[in-house]
C-alpha cells in the first residue's frame, strides 16, 4: 500500500465510521418522514443516505484539514500554522519553566515562592 493510499485511508476509515455514528445520534432525535425540501417529500431511505453522505463529507474534509497541517513538507518543516502553534506552545512553556525558577507570569508575582 502506498504512502497516499495510507493516508487517504487513514482520513475516510474514521470519517465513515463517526458518520454512521453521527447518523445514529441525529436520526434518534429527528424523524426523517417530517423532512420536506420545498414541495419535494424524500422518503426515509433517501434522507438516511444523503444525510450519511454529507456527514461523511465534512468528516473528511476535517481530518484531510488535520492531516494537511500536521505534516512536513519536502523539506521537513511542519506546515506554517502548526509552526505557529508549536512556537505558541514552547514559548508558554519556557514562560512556565521561568516561574519556577522564581521570575514572574506577565507581571504578577510567581506562585512558587522560594523560602530562605
């Protein structure tokens, strides 16, 4: 199996299987004999189907949109938006590590007080 064919894999296998989830959940609450579209009546069978449909969509779209931002280019940096959260995430931490090390968070005074 290629690297592609993996990856697309690993986006539409969860994605189907939260569909069939998610439609379990919405058509528990929702009877899809009251959905009309204008003068247009779709039997239950057509409503469970599109609706599974569009589920499985967005679902996609957000784990090919996950997927797209967790991976390295060519040259292996990470895409510019996880860069940033990452650079976010490391400089709180070293904000964090500051503290107790006795300086101070954005002007207030350190919890960890050191006694002499």
């Amino acid at each position: 199996m290629s690297r592609r064919t993996l990856h697309v894999a690993q986006i539409l296998w969860p994605a189907f299987f939260m569909a069939g989830v998610l439609e379990m959940m919405v058509f528990s609450v929702l009877d899809p004999s009251l959905i009309h579209i204008g003068t247009w009546e779709p039997d239950a069978r057509t409503v469970y189907s599109a609706a599974f449909l569009v589920f499985w969509g967005v679902l996609s779209v957000s784990g090919a949109l996950s997927h797209l931002m967790m991976r390295d280019d060519a040259h292996g940096t990470r895409h510019a938006l996880a860069q940033g959260l990452v650079a976010r995430r490391h400089r709180r931490q070293l904000r964090h590590e500051g503290g107790h090390q006795g300086s101070h968070h954005g002007g207030l005074p350190s919890q960890h007080s050191h006694q002499h």
